[in-house]
C-alpha cells in the first residue's frame, strides 16, 4: 500500500494526464475549427469539418474529467481557482456551446452562403475557447489570492499583460497543432497550405513558448529559481529542438501524422515545464498538492477506478478514431 | 445582507437555468439512446427494413441531442467551483469522487462509441454498430447512476464523518453511493427519461400519420410510444408514491409544502386534497383554497384519518419557497394523469384495432409531445426547490454554500447565460422541428451518409 504522501503524487498525475489529454486532444479540434473561418472553399470546409465531427465529442470528455477530477482529488484548489477565473470560464462554456452547435448543426444548413456562416461563427467560437483557456493558465500561474481557503480578490485579477499573452500562445498552438492535424489528414490543395502553414507557425509558437518561460522566471524568485536548474532547463531545451527537428523532418516522410506528433510533444514539454515550476503548488502563491489534496480514503477510492478504467477507456477511444482515420475525401452535394 | 441575497439568488438561478436545460437534453439522451437500442435489436432479430429506417431517422435527431447535451453539461461539472465553492470545499471529497466515476464510467463510454454508433453504419459491421448503440445506452444509464448518487446524497447524507476543520469526509462509499433516498430518485428519473421520449416520438408518430400517407414507419413509432406510455406511466405513479413516502420520513417540511398544508387537522379529521390554492409565505396560510377532505391522507398515509407534520411545526428559516413547490408538484401530477389517459386511450383503440385511424387520437398525441418532459422539469423544481434552504440537506445552508465572486459578475454572467440558452433554444427547436415536420421515409438515410466513403481506407 503506498503512503499517504505517495498518493497526493499519484492523484495530481491523474489529474494532470486528464489535462494534458485535454489540451493535446481538443486543442487539435479546436484548431482546426479556428482555420474554419479562413477556408472560402466548400469542399475543403467539408473535410476539415468532417475530420473532426466523429472525435471532437470524446476529446471534449476530457474537460469533464479534468473539471470533475480537480474536485475530487484536489477541492481546495477547485474551490479557490475557479471564482478568479469565473468570466474567462463562463465565455470559454458559452463558446464551446456555440462551437458544438456550430459543428453538428452545419450540415442541415441549406445553402452554402449560411454553411460559411456557421463556419465563421465556429471559427470565432474556437479562438474564444483557446484564449480563455491560455488566460486560465496564466492568471493560475501568477498566482491567486487566497484567505481560508476560499478565493479573496476582485474577479479582475486574469485581466493582465501575463495572462493575456498566456491566451495568445495558447491560441497560435492550437492553429499549429489544427494545420499539422489537416496536413495528415487531408489531400490537395489543403494538404499543402497546411504544411506551408504549419511549418511558419512552429517557429512562431516555439518563439512565443520561449518568452513564455523568460517571463515566468521574472514573476516570481521560486520560480526563476527552479527555471535556471541545469537538469530541468538542458533537457527542455535539448528535446525542444528535436521535436522541432523531427517536425520539420516529418514533411519530408511519407508518415503524414510526424509533424503533428511532434508538435503534441512541444505541448506536452511545455505542460511538463509548467507542472515542473510551479511544484509542489497546485495553486500559487501559497496551497500545495498536500494542503488542496482530498483525505487519503476519497483519493485512493478514485485512483482504484482510474487505474481499472483507464487503460479501458483508452483503448476503445483509440478504436473510435481508427475507425475514421485516413486520408478524407470530401463530397459536396 | 442585501449584496449578498441578490448573488445568492442570482447563482442560484444560474444553477436552475444551466440545469434546467441540460437536463431535458441528458434525459432525451438517454430515453432516445435506449429506445434506438431497442430498435436496432428488433432490426437485427426480424430484419424488416422498418425498424432501421425508424432507427436512422432518430439517430439525425439524436446525434444534435447528444452534442447540446454534451456541451451544456460541461458548465456544469464546473458551476461546483465557481458558484458553490464553500460546497465545493465542504462537500467536495464527497461529491467530486461521484462526479468523477460518472465521466469515468459512463461519458466515455457514450462519448467514445458515439461516432461509431452516429456515423459509422457504413464503417463496422452490424454486430459491431449493435454494440456501439448498447454501449452509449449503457452508459447513458450508468452517468444517471453516478449523477443521481450525488445528488441523492444531498438529499439524505450517509456513509460520511465530519474532520476536525468542519469538512464532511468519505467513511464508506457502499452508503454514499446506496444513500436512503437513491433508489426512489434513481427509478423515478430513469422512467421520467423513458416516458418523455416516449410522448415525443408518440407525437411525431401521430403527427406523420396525420400529415402523410399511413406508412408502417409512422405506426412503429406510434405504437411502441404507446406501449411505453401505457406500461410506464403507472408503474411511475407506484415509484412516485413510494418516493412520496420516503421523502414524508427524511424531508417532512417538503411534504408539508407539497400538500400546502400550514397547520395539521384536528385529530381523526384526515389531510384534505388541495386542489387549488394560493400559499402565501408571509401570512403563513393559503388563500382561495379548494379542497376535497380526506383525499389527501389517502395518498399520504394510505388511510382515511393519518396526518402529516404541518409547516407551522418547524422553524420558520427551514421551510422551502411553498408556491413553487405546492404548483410545480400539481402540474407533475396533472401532466401524469393525461399521459395514464394518453396510455388508457391507446390501449382501448389498439384493441378495437382502430389506434391507427383514429385522428383525434392523433392529435391528442402531438399535443401531448412535450407532456414528459415538463412532468420531469415539474418534478425536479418539487425535489430541488423543496429541499431549499438546504444545499445537503440539514448540515449545509445554501446561503453558506457560496463563492466569493462579487454580485456583478454573478449577475451579469447569469443574464448572459439565461439570453444565450434563449437564443440556442429556439435555434435548437427550429432545427428540431424541421427535422420532424419531414416523415421517416423509405430508406431513409442516416445522419452524413457519405461519411463511409468520405473517410477511413477505402
């Protein structure tokens, strides 16, 4: 039986392998529908609408269990961080709505004039998502004032330069992971923007990510502190510029998912780098994993089920996009 | 006092909008899911063309339902922490391990085999689809189970130990899960789910028959709603009565609100009927009162004389809003009886072999469409209002359950909801209803037929 401390360790690996699912699974919808709006052509609208219709559902799961994972294991934390993020996450709800609806509602559209409307609305939906949840991250990081456990602040806080930037990352990731995801899984004309797309937009996000990290140092000592450890900086820079090595190297394959793998590995090197700055705090400045942690009795009760359930879960998620993968060759009637 | 009154409300109505929503959308979802279940099960048994022509034509309705469904209730694992976080906190080693089997054990399942079951009829092969459809009814079924445990443990707290910061802590999670009151609410709501979707495609059924020619299409859904509405409807009227009871024992101030009963009868005199009345908080009696005598005990006790605990025996701050709770619970009760009317009616002209062919009966079907769900949102205003002004029921105040989020933003974040749930609702019955108002027809087509030749290796 692992102890007690062990098993704070193991639930906030739960919890962040529920959110990087997310992320690295809805960021990919997500940025295929921001480049929705841009596409005039019909039938390239179709098959990007297409690629995501079957999946996008399952990879939305992901942000119940993140949502509903944040609160079993970790409640303090749920109940401080959300009321200081209460707008962003009230647009990014109201967006997803839109953009469900937006996606399953487009194909009983009658003319194409209201189809390219619905994509566009679509389109502003998704970049509303991603940049609400950039500014999530980012107010999480600079921290969020706190008193008895409960959140203590006006509700602004997230309105600022640092989490705003947060947002914008965040959103030109999503358009670079949504191009590679096009490029494998799309012919033509399509294919080849995409990959001219993604190749200019990996440089920018790789850029963008690494001012990110300068900018985390300078907000607070412990922070910078843990950013200037050789064993957690030469690694990150190493595997960067490997994953940005093979991206490039993957246009070149005949293996049209390699840039897009390599691209799911920049995110998950920047969410470990995160997890990594801000450990053993779940919720800066001051509550850590132990103190925001549910009793012993609740956490290992879940982790019993995540265990069991997840490589199940995984699996048959694996067979639903098998199913629909390949190379999409659109119809428009 | 005034600031704070004004958010609590305002979070409170954001919750009941947010839910009130979502909850017809989960309920279709899993009444819709079962029966396409059922469907396709007759399809593969008999392999008469009718019933997978029944199933494509739902699955374009369901296929919209499922995707609202889904995303409205993501505000919802959410509205926890940004309205509730004093319940979150206190609560939430409790219901956040309820809340996170649901999406475990069941969003998944119905989330991962939904593009097999919606769009892959062309991909897999029968068996397989088959099995895709069992698994996203299956698992629509376990996230009421999972849903409803939590739930039901506000209602009637077990299993928990309260930890040295005033926490409620999980002691055994056999009695959280299987608290007293999960069974009743459990059973009610899934036949609420069945009986709702049942009036709907008995509706739509009537509706074709009375639009276009009688096809066989148009008598399957009539006659299988029918079959529902006239076996589950009374089995429902038996659940609810034994949920009566139950609530009589572990929530008496709801009942007392339900029957509008202010102060108990004399001794032997019985609890009348109310039939009409207008309950008044301030005065603490009803107005305009119209009673049957006695009636009432019957239902309540199951006797002629029994009394119940009326209002006036409890403190004034632990009574529920009684208006809402005393009419909601009379427009469930009337909406049940027209649909055991509905079912009643059907069965009679099934037997004269006159079901198809009688129109008013037709009509009275597409009037009724809509009569199960606003049963199931009437009963669920009686449940969630009358366990005011509780959030776990007797240990946690609701006005001690709030965030700390300023009224502004309360407010202006719950008009924003309530204008934006206005605007998809009437988008998303449109829709609904063009899909409708066009009679399953032959071969009717799935929803993206194309998609078998569009995606996936050729």
């Amino acid at each position: 039986m692992p102890s007690d401390d062990w098993i704070v360790l193991l639930s906030a690996a739960a919890l962040a392998f529920s959110v990087l699912s997310y992320v690295l699974l809805d960021g990919t919808d997500l940025g295929v529908g921001m480049l929705l709006g841009g596409t005039r052509d019909a039938t390239q609208r179709r098959a990007m609408a297409l690629s995501i219709l079957p999946v996008w559902d399952a990879n939305e799961t992901w942000l119940v269990l993140g949502g509903g994972g944040l609160l079993a294991l970790f409640p303090m934390a749920y109940a401080i961080l959300l009321p200081a993020v209460y707008l962003p996450f009230i647009l990014m709800f109201l967006a997803l709505i839109v953009r469900a609806m937006a996606l399953t509602f487009r194909d009983h559209a009658g003319s194409d004039r209201l189809k390219r409307a619905i994509d566009a609305l679509h389109s502003f939906a998704s970049l509303l998502v991603g940049g609400c949840q950039g500014v999530v991250l980012g107010a999480l990081v600079q921290g969020v004032d706190q008193q008895d456990g409960q959140y203590n602040g006006m509700g602004w806080e997230w309105l600022n330069a640092f989490a705003l930037y947060c947002g914008l990352v965040l959103v030109v990731g999503y358009f670079w992971l949504g191009n590679c995801w096009l490029y494998w899984r799309t012919e033509g004309e399509l294919h080849c923007r995409s990959r001219r797309q993604a190749r200019v937009l990996a440089l920018f996000t790789l850029t963008l990510l690494a001012l990110l990290v300068a900018w985390t140092a300078r907000l607070d000592p412990r922070y910078a502190e843990r950013l200037t450890q050789p064993w957690l900086i030469s690694p990150a820079v190493i595997l960067a510029s490997a994953l940005l090595a093979g991206h490039y190297a993957g246009f070149r394959s005949r293996r049209h998912y390699l840039p897009l793998f390599c691209a799911l590995g920049v995110f998950v090197l920047g969410f470990a780098l995160m997890a990594a700055t801000l450990f053993p705090l779940l919720v800066p400045p001051h509550l850590t994993l132990q103190a925001a942690a549910s009793g012993p009795v609740s956490q290992r009760f879940m982790l019993v089920g995540f265990a069991i359930l997840m490589p199940i879960t995984l699996f048959y998620n694996t067979y639903g996009f098998r199913v629909f993968s390949g190379k999409m060759r659109p119809i428009v009637r | 006092m005034e600031a704070l009154d004004s958010a609590l409300m305002a979070a409170r109505a954001q919750f009941a909008i947010t839910i009130g929503f979502h909850i017809v959308l989960a309920a279709f979802t899993i009444g819709m899911a079962n029966f396409l279940m059922v469907l396709e099960a007759m399809w593969l048994w008999r392999r008469q063309q009718v019933y997978l022509e029944v199933y494509r034509y739902w699955l374009k309705v369901f296929a919209l339902n499922v995707a609202m469904g889904a995303a409205t209730g993501l505000i919802l694992e959410y509205q926890f922490g940004l309205n509730w976080s004093r319940l979150s906190t206190q609560a939430g080693e409790i219901l956040g391990p309820l809340m996170f089997y649901e999406v475990m054990a069941a969003f998944f399942l119905e989330a991962g085999f939904l593009g097999i079951m919606v769009f892959g009829l062309r991909k897999v092969g029968p068996r397989l689809h088959f099995f895709a459809t069992c698994a996203v009814a299956f698992g629509s079924l376990v996230s009421a189970f999972w849903i409803l445990a939590a739930n039901s443990w506000m209602h009637t707290p077990a299993g928990y130990g309260i930890g040295a910061d005033g926490r409620f802590i999980a002691q055994d999670w056999w009695r959280i899960i299987f608290n007293p009151s999960f069974p009743y609410r459990f059973t009610h709501m899934i036949l609420a789910t069945f009986l709702g979707t049942a009036t709907l495609v008995a509706g739509a059924g009537a509706w074709q028959l009375l639009r276009s020619a009688d096809t066989p299409r148009a008598r399957l859904q009539l006659s299988m709603a029918l079959w529902v509405i006239a076996t589950v409807t009374p089995l429902q009227f038996v659940v609810g009565d034994l949920h009566g009871k139950h609530t009589l024992e572990v929530q008496p101030q709801k009942i007392a609100a339900i029957e509008g009963s202010w102060t108990r009868p004399p001794e032997g005199a019985g609890e009348p009927l109310r039939l009409f009345a207008l309950p008044d908080m301030n005065e603490r009696r009803n107005h305009f009162e119209v009673a049957i005598p006695r009636i009432g005990s019957l239902y309540l006790r199951h006797d002629l004389g029994g009394t119940i605990a009326a209002l006036d025996e409890f403190p004034v701050q632990d009574i529920p809003p009684v208006p809402v709770v005393f009419w909601a619970f009379r427009i469930m009760v009337g909406l049940g009886l027209l649909m055991l009317g509905v079912g009643a009616i059907g069965l009679v002209l099934r037997r004269k072999r006159r079901l198809y062919g009688t129109r008013w009966m037709h009509r009275l079907c597409v009037l009724t469409a809509p009569a199960g769900f606003l049963a199931m949102l009437s009963g669920w205003v009686v449940t969630e209002v009358g366990r005011q002004p509780f959030t776990v029921y007797g240990l946690l105040r609701t006005a001690d359950s709030l965030s700390s989020v300023s009224k502004e933003q309360v407010l202006g974040a719950t008009l924003s909801i309530l204008a934006f749930y206005l605007v998809i609702f009437v988008i998303g019955l449109w829709v609904l209803l063009r899909l409708l108002r066009e009679p399953a027809h032959e071969n009717e087509p799935e929803p993206q037929p194309t998609i078998a030749d569009e995606t996936g290796r050729p």
